[in-house]
C-alpha cells in the first residue's frame, strides 16, 4: 500500500546503530515482511547486542510513527481501490502491528475504504505462515481460494501461496525469487490491478 520500505530501514539502522550495529541493505531485505520481532532476533543474532522484543518494538514503531508523514502511497493503489469499491471487498493483512497499521490507513484516509484490518498480533505466526491471510479471508467471509494476495515481499508472497490464494507480486527490488510462489509478478499496481476480473466500469474509470 505504501512506500515503506525506506523508511522502515532508516528507522532499524539507527536503532541499531545506537548499539553498536552496522544494518545494512541485505540484512534489511532478509527481513521483509517477516514482522519486527524476526528483525530484532536477527539483529541479535548479528550484532550480539541482547533484546528486549516487546520494549524494542515498542522503540521502533513510535519512531517510525514519528515518521509516518515521510510515507507516500505505492502509484496505482488509489486507482486499484477505486477499481475494488462497491465491487470486491478489501483487508489489510499486516505482520505490523495494529497501531501502526491503523496509523498509516489514517494518514491517508483510508480507514473507510477497508472492510478488515488483520495485524502480524492478531494471529499465532507471523509471515510467511499463512495465518494472517487465512484470518482476513475469515473477517470479509470470502474463502481463501477466491482471494487475490498483492504482496511486495517473498514472505508474504510465501504466506498467501500457503493460504491456498491467487498471489500477485509487486517485488521490492529482485524479481526472480517470486516466481516460485506467485501466480504472477508484475512491476506496479496497475499492471497488478489489470490481472483482476472487475466490473467493466470499473476498468474505464
């Protein structure tokens, strides 16, 4: 939905950094999708600094949130809800936690144009277990194997094909990993936006 992921990875070097460790590009892309408590293990596990994961997180989403205005839309996101109003119903389906998602829907008055929010607290395991797409597919009363996934990380794309859903990736960087668990990769939401059977209407608007 949004263009997050600079600024997710500003927000974990500097965390980082203030104990002693050099987050780099690669250990953020390995993190992906997988939630904030995968990204402090793996910092621990990096860098040798012990972790607090409930404080740490709580340290990490109030300075994203602190941030939040820095965000800007993903091109062609409008234009698919549009395309999906009245039409399909829509869930968020987030390994981040519900705070922070609500805060982003918020910062771009979105809130109203969702018919469920599932969070990576909501559910047992995070991405790429399946458990949050399975819990959307349950709030809007949809069965998995009629749902689309769009998802920009390997893990989540990993997460929706173990759901049993039709999965469109939008990558982050590399395309080539995604061509194992999604049905199709495309380069931006429009294009993702055009594998979707909508209303006539909808597609001329």
């Amino acid at each position: 939905m949004v263009d997050s992921e600079p600024l997710w990875f500003s927000v974990e070097q500097a965390f980082a950094a203030a104990r002693g460790g050099a987050w780099t590009a690669a250990h953020a892309h390995a993190c992906i999708g997988r939630g904030t408590a995968h990204t402090l293990h793996t910092m621990s596990a990096s860098f040798g600094f012990p972790v607090d994961v409930a404080a740490d997180t709580r340290a990490i989403m109030d300075a994203f949130l602190g941030r939040v205005g820095e965000l800007r839309l993903k091109p062609g996101l409008l234009e698919l809800l549009d395309a999906a109003e009245g039409a399909l119903p829509v869930a968020v389906a987030s390994s981040s936690p519900m705070r922070l998602i609500r805060a982003v829907l918020d910062r771009f008055a979105l809130t109203g144009r969702v018919n469920a929010v599932v969070s990576g607290e909501s559910v047992a395991s995070p991405k790429p277990a399946p458990d949050i797409f399975l819990q959307a597919a349950r709030d809007v009363r949809v069965s998995p194997e009629a749902c689309a996934v769009f998802e920009d990380s390997l893990a989540g794309a990993t997460a929706g094909r173990a759901a049993g859903m039709f999965v469109i990736a939008v990558p982050e960087g590399a395309a080539d990993a995604f061509a194992a668990v999604a049905d199709r990769v495309v380069p931006d939401l429009f294009a993702a936006r055009a594998t979707l059977e909508l209303p006539e209407r909808c597609r001329e608007a």
